[in-house]
C-alpha cells in the first residue's frame, strides 16, 4: 500500500492533482527515442515531397498540388503534433500552462483536419480523372486546383479557431490545470 509520503503529485499543494508516474528510465528513454525517429521520418520524407513538387517544373500538375497541401499538413504535425504529443503523453503532468493547451489542441485539430481535406480533395480529383478523362483537364486546372485548396485550407483554420473557442471556453481539459 502507498503511504501519503510515497506518492508525488504534480502540483504539490493540491491532493487533487494527477500523479506522477514512475517509468523505469530505459522504457522511457526508448519510447522517446521511438517518436523522435517517428517525427524525424515524417519531417524528413514531407521535406522531401515538397522539395520535388516545388522544384522540377514538371510536377507542377493539379494532382500533385493536392499531394503538396498533404505533404504540408503532414509537415505541421510532424514538427509540431507529434513531438507536443509525445511529452503529453509520457510526462504525467502538463507544465506548458493552459494558453500553450488550448492552442495545441487547436493546431492537433487543425492539422488533423487538413490532412482529411486535402484527402477528399484528392479522390474527388481522382474520382473526376476516372469517370470523365477526356474532359478532366479542361475541369481541374492548376487555378481552380490552388483555389480549391486556399478555400480548403481556409475553412479549416476558420473552423477549428470556432471549434477550439468553444471547447476551450467550455472545458479546459484537466491536464491542462494546475
């Protein structure tokens, strides 16, 4: 049985607070190691995609920029979703305060977003690619392409900032308190 000496809060001066957990170091050291390489793989292979589409005029198709605005989107939560996941997930408690919690959720919702967007954007290409292939170059140009994708992009941002103001406003998530 714990004694009240053997077990550590996080916010010390509240016996509400979520307990800290104890990880044997090399569990915790390897599964940090694990999602950095996660993340690195991610960032890297992204860079890569939008290095070779932006570069070589040739790739400059509607289809690939579709493939561009994913590789973006996975771009964001490789640098950002998946390492502030990481810590959240392994450190038992949240020390970024509650500001930093409200804005991760919101850039976790918005990159998540963006990725099945860009998604629906690519099989409605495809789809239309398929079903009527001597009129799709005529229907899907580079302009209406990029305007599809700023429209896109746009109502997520918009619709996130809406979803996360009210999820913020109503419930901060207990993590996030002290």
């Amino acid at each position: 049985m714990e004694t009240q000496e053997d077990v550590q809060y996080c916010f010390q001066d509240r016996n509400s607070s979520c307990r800290k957990s104890s990880l044997s170091t090399s569990i915790y050291i390897t599964l940090y190691i694990f999602f950095s390489l996660i993340s690195a793989v991610t960032v890297f292979l992204n860079i890569l995609v939008i290095i070779s589409i932006s570069h070589f005029k040739q790739l400059h198709t509607p289809t690939n920029l579709l493939i561009l605005s994913l590789a973006v989107a996975d771009l964001l939560v490789g640098l950002i979703v998946i390492p502030v996941t990481t810590v959240a997930l392994m450190e038992p408690c949240w020390d970024f305060g509650e500001y930093f919690c409200g804005f991760y959720f919101y850039i976790s919702f918005l990159c998540s977003s963006l990725s099945v967007g860009s998604l629906v954007l690519i099989s409605i290409d495809r789809y239309v690619a398929v079903c009527d292939p001597l009129l799709y170059h005529s229907k899907i140009t580079i302009t209406r392409m990029m305007c599809c994708i700023s429209i896109t992009w746009c109502f997520y941002i918009i619709y996130n900032a809406a979803i996360a103001k009210i999820f913020i406003n109503v419930q901060v998530p207990s993590r996030c308190l002290k």
